[in-house]
C-alpha cells in the first residue's frame, strides 16, 4: 500500500510539518557531511551523485546496477562538470571549482575526460553503505512520526488524499 498525504491533517499540523521536514534534511545534510566536514563539499558529492547517476532511475535495465557493491560502467555515467555542479548546488563558480580540486586530492573525486565522478571503489567502500543505511533510517523516523501525526495514511488514494509522489 502506498502512502498517501492527508490534506486536511497536513494542512492543519503544517507548522510540525514543515518542522519534521526541515529536520530531516538537516540530518541527511549531516549524514553527507559526515566525511567530508563541509557543506559545501557535502553538496558538491550530493550534485555528483544526482547528476551522474540520475539516468539509472530510467532505464529498464537499471536492476543490473541497483546493488552499491557493483561499479557503474563508465558508459552509464553522466557527464559532470563544475558549471553543472555550480547549477545544482547554488554554488559561485570559483567556490565550486576550488571544492572540487579539494575532494580530488581527498581522493573522493576523479576528472576523467573532462567529467567529475567519484574515484573508483569510493562508491563500494562500507562508509558510503553506512550514509545510505543513515539516510534510510531518517527517512523511516520521519514517515513514522508523520504517520503518528496524521499527516500521513496507509491506504489508497481517494479525493481528498493526493499521493505524496504527486508534484503540483
């Protein structure tokens, strides 16, 4: 059963819900910032992620590649660039550029023809398995204490419920 948003409940508890939400994004930022002790640094390795894996969530073959313990070929990597991580992040150009060159010589980033990604094994390494548990845990402790609230329901969707993968 899918989860749904009870409108009339998110809109009447909308202070805690806005709370709740706030909260977990600065417990997934800790989470990312966990290695790295920089914002920055943490968005930059957000933006990579996003922008060179993104694809994965639509192409059929995806289930190939869904485990973190198996590398991605390197032809179902993206292209990324700083322009493109300064776009993601919000960062100036210069700020991105220099972050950047410090997360190479951390060894969690590589330039590889011209396109940032992360360095081979970073991604297989049991740090980035223990961020993903993390942020799943914080994740799971937010639905949960959203459910208890309300603002959430087990059920399926009807008028008055919008489905919370919906966008307006």
């Amino acid at each position: 059963m899918p989860l749904t948003v009870n409108e009339t409940t998110m809109t009447r508890k909308s202070r805690i819900v806005a709370l709740r939400l706030v909260l977990l994004t600065l417990r997934c930022m800790e989470n990312w910032k966990h290695d790295v002790d920089d914002y920055d640094r943490a968005m930059i390795l957000v933006a990579v992620a996003a922008i060179t894996a993104e694809r994965l969530l639509r192409i059929e073959s995806s289930e190939d590649y869904s485990a973190l313990n198996d590398p991605l070929p390197l032809g179902l990597i993206a292209k990324c660039n700083v322009s493109s991580i300064a776009a993601a992040t919000g960062l100036n150009r210069e700020t991105t550029r220099r972050k950047v060159d410090k997360l190479v010589e951390l060894g969690l980033l590589v330039r590889i023809d011209g396109s940032i990604t992360f360095a081979p094994g970073v991604v297989q390494e049991p740090s980035t398995k223990d961020l993903v548990r993390r942020q799943l845990d914080d994740i799971v402790r937010t639905a949960n204490e959203l459910l208890r609230d309300g603002v959430l329901d087990v059920r399926q969707p009807d008028k008055r419920v919008r489905q919370g993968s919906h966008r307006p």
